[in-house]
C-alpha cells in the first residue's frame, strides 16, 4: 500500500509538472498582412507580403502603399511590416536588426520609422517621402542600381522580385 501511494504520488507531481503533456503551443498568425491597416486612398500601387516560417518559430507580414505623381514617379511609400514569434529572443533580434537599419536611413531624409514591441510582434511603420529622400546620395552609397526617379514599375518589379503580390489602383 504504502509503495502504491509512493507511486501515486510520483505520478501527480509528474503530471502537475507537465500540465498532463497537453501543453498548448500559441499559434502564430498568418496572413498578417490582412490586417494591416494603411490608407490606400491616392495610392497607385499595394504590394503585400506573407511569409510563413512557423518551423522557425516565426512568421512575417508586410504591407507597402505606394503613391505615385501623374507621371508614375514614385513621391512616397508607406509600409508596416509585422513580425510574429513566440520567441522572445527572436522577437530581440528582429526588433534590434530593423531599428538599426532604418536608424541608417533617416540620414537620407524625408525617411520615418517607428519600430514598437507589442506581446508577441515586432511591428515595423515606415514612411519614405522622395520629395524630400536624398536617392543619388542614397543610391552612391549603397551602389544600388536604382534610378534617382523610381518608377511605379520598377517598384512593382523589386516588390515581385521579393515575392510580393502588387495590384496597381
């Protein structure tokens, strides 16, 4: 009896311990981008993207409204992109890699960014006016190929390029 008890006893602390092995993994959002809210009203473009990295513990939304002159030049681009983790270390690494490329951004003007922290998401608002953004600076420094005009379509062609689905207004 007593070796029963004993036994009973191992078994309830394993099973308190464990939460009876049904331990409830937090699902991670997917199809973020639908829920990003950003006024479309003028825009010419919207270009959506959702990755799904759940064996990685993580998944990744973004949204970019992309307003354009009666020329198709590209004037301003506004995007939010929303990362998700139940990893709080993951969530560090994104939070801390996306605040200090955009902190190396503003240095070409007209370029605005709030990087926030909410529960399980890193949450990533950008505004770039390029009426005000120094492109051939910009452009000089980073030995990209883009012209100091962007056109709509070769911001629809780099959004593709990196998996997006764009439909023009």
């Amino acid at each position: 009896m007593k070796k029963n008890f004993k036994t009973l006893l191992i078994l309830i602390t394993i099973i308190l311990m464990t939460g009876c092995g049904s331990e409830k993994k937090e699902k991670l959002d997917k199809n973020i981008s639908k829920t990003i809210n950003i006024d479309e009203e003028d825009a010419k473009l919207v270009c959506t993207t959702d990755y799904d990295y759940t064996e990685l513990n993580y998944t990744i939304g973004s949204k970019y409204v992309v307003f354009a002159d009666d020329n198709n030049k590209v004037t301003k681009v506004v995007s939010e992109e929303i990362i998700s983790s139940t990893d709080k270390d993951k969530l560090d690494e994104f939070e801390s890699y996306l605040t200090e490329n955009h902190n190396a951004a503003v240095q070409y003007s007209g370029y605005d960014y709030n990087v926030k922290r909410e529960k399980n998401k890193v949450i990533s608002d950008v505004t770039i006016d390029y009426s005000e953004f120094n492109m051939k600076q910009f452009t000089e420094d980073n030995k990209d190929a883009i012209d100091e005009e962007l056109t709509l379509d070769e911001i629809e062609e780099k959004y593709v390029s990196l998996g997006a689905s764009c439909s023009k207004k």
